[in-house]
C-alpha cells in the first residue's frame, strides 16, 4: 500500500479539502468521535491518503495569537 501525505495551509482550495475530510464534519457518527474537530481560516491540515484516495489519517493545527501576562507566569 502506497500512502500519501497532503498538506493543506492557508490559503487553501477549500473546495479539495472538503472533498477528502467533507464525511468528518458533516456526519453525526463522526462529529460524535470528533467533537473537536473545527476548520478555519487559522488551521493547517495534514492528511494521508491511500492507493484509492481515502483518508486514513489526519491531524491539524490552529495558529493563534494568546497574550501572556508576566504576572500570570510563575518563576
């Protein structure tokens, strides 16, 4: 089995990405196993495809930007 790696950053084609990962966020079954599971403008993706184009794995980031305070951290 031939597995193959596809990278989705922003910008990206929207249209192929939910062509491949489309099923985990629209069906219950799997919004049930992935509750956390979200895509916006900030995430980038990482997908494996095998020999018939099916995802067999996946895993993304988000890039935010959180403000720490000095006095929030401890020495």
């Amino acid at each position: 089995m031939n597995e193959r790696l596809v990278l989705f950053f922003p910008p990206y084609k929207k249209s192929q990405f939910y062509q491949l990962m489309g099923a985990f966020f629209a069906e219950r079954v799997y919004q049930q196993q992935f509750p956390y599971l979200v895509n916006d403008e900030n995430c980038y993706w990482y997908v494996i495809l095998d020999d018939e184009k099916r995802v067999t794995a996946f895993s993304y980031y988000f890039i935010c930007q959180i403000k720490l305070d000095k006095s929030s951290l401890s020495t």
